[in-house]
C-alpha cells in the first residue's frame, strides 16, 4: 500500500483504521459536516452505498470503516478531484469495496442500477447560486455553491437510486430545511429522522442531518441536538467519539 501525493496536496491521517486521505493543499478540503455525516449514515453488512458528490472521498472512506457495506460507490462531477479521490482509495487498499466514477449525479440512474440501491448519502452545495459570492476558487466554488446541481438535482438523484424502502442520508444548512421537506416528500423520500448540530448548548444550529426513506410512511422522529463544544470551550466526547479522538488530542477542523 502506498500513496500517491502531488506536490500540491498533502496526506491526512483519519484517526481510524489507520486510513488516510489525500487533500489540495490550497484548494476545497472536507470538513466536520463531512464527518458528521458519515457517522449518522447506516448500512447493513451487504449494502451498497452510493455517495453523491464525493469530493475527497471522505465519507465513502470513513464509511468503508464504520460500516459492513458491501460497495460503495463515490460520484463525482469533477475528473481532477474525482482523481485525487481514487488515489486515496488505492492508497488504503480499498479498491475493492470502493469506486469513484465521474459522472453528473443527473445521470447517475443511467450508469447505476437505478431503483435497486439501498444507502445513499449526500453533502451537497449548501448555497443557492446568487446567494453568496462564489469563491474565486473554482473547486471550492462548485462544493458550496449550487453552481453544477441544486439540492432538487440531489434528492432525485437519490430518489430515482434508490429502491424501496431504500435510506437516504444528507447533511445541509438548517436554512435550507423548508426546502430540504419539500424537495423529499415531491421525490418519495419520507423524512423519518432529523438532528441539528449546534456549537454550543444554547446556540442555533449551524448544522442538519436529516434520514429519509424511500416511499416511507410519515412520520419523523427529532434526535436530540449534537453539540461541538462543551462549557469550557472544549470538543464534547460524543464529537471526540465521532472523530475517534482522546481527551488530550488535538481538535479536528471546524465544518465549512
């Protein structure tokens, strides 16, 4: 097993099985919210994952480790990302249970098998195109900008994956969550599950995770809250959990 790193990337350690993942060293780098994800999403020994907009490939790794799955398979629109992302797989000796196709995820029920997928998860562009000023970097720009797909284009392209019953997982803004309801109850995804993520206890959340369920019955049940930091200004441990940290560890950066 060995990496291989452009002089413009760097090699992160993922404090979990020993896995690690290649990053720009000045471009678009995965986040807390990423993580976050990652641990909220499930799967059963035997699934198959597809993850919508992989980036880095961060979720489809960490859940590679954190799940019995038996694919898992990253979607990404970008081909020199989508390289990058492939490098770090092969690198950890997971090219047999985890792929990164570059693809539009518009097209994704054409090229997969559509209906018959039973995880899929997304962390998707929170900003609505005009909504914000674009970063002038163009990787960084496409990941948090609705410039390449809208969250509608997200959760049909899950809907349309997934088979009955099927789960889909995403992490968004909480401004986004009239949207998010909307968008998934018009494309057969009952929400069944929601938790916000909030700094502090006391604090808004910055943060959602939200479950929905192919052709699911209503009814969603409301997790109680993720907080980051504790009283004193700390990592909670259920963070330091997630990101398989010790109490005198270093903290893990702060979500995009």
């Amino acid at each position: 097993m060995g990496f291989l790193v452009n002089d413009d990337e760097t090699l992160e350690n993922l404090l979990l099985d020993n896995l690690f993942i290649i990053q720009k060293k000045d471009s678009f780098r995965f986040g807390m919210d990423a993580v976050l994800l990652a641990a909220f999403a499930r799967a059963r020994p035997g699934e198959t994952i597809v993850d919508l907009g992989t980036g880095t490939g961060i979720v489809a790794i960490l859940m590679s480790a954190k799940t019995k799955a038996k694919k898992i398979i990253g979607i990404e629109i970008q081909p020199d990302i989508a390289e990058m992302a492939r490098r770090s797989v092969e690198g950890n000796g997971l090219s047999d249970k985890v792929s990164i196709e570059v693809m539009d995820i518009m097209e994704a029920s054409r090229h997969l098998p559509a209906g018959k997928i039973d995880v899929v998860v997304a962390n998707p562009p929170y900003t609505k195109w005009g909504g914000g000023l674009p970063n002038p970097d163009e990787s960084r720009a496409i990941s948090r900008h609705e410039i390449l797909c809208a969250l509608e284009d997200v959760v049909m392209a899950a809907s349309s994956l997934l088979r009955h019953h099927g789960e889909f997982y995403m992490v968004h803004r909480p401004d986004r969550l009239c949207d998010i309801m909307v968008e998934m109850r018009k494309n057969h995804l009952e929400p069944k599950e929601l938790r916000v993520v909030c700094p502090r206890v006391g604090d808004a959340p910055s943060l959602l995770l939200i479950k929905g369920l192919r052709n699911g019955n209503p009814g969603m049940k409301l997790l109680s809250p993720l907080y980051i930091y504790d009283a004193n200004g700390n990592y909670t441990s259920e963070l330091r959990s997630i990101y398989n940290m010790s109490e005198k560890a270093d903290t893990p950066d702060d979500a995009r």
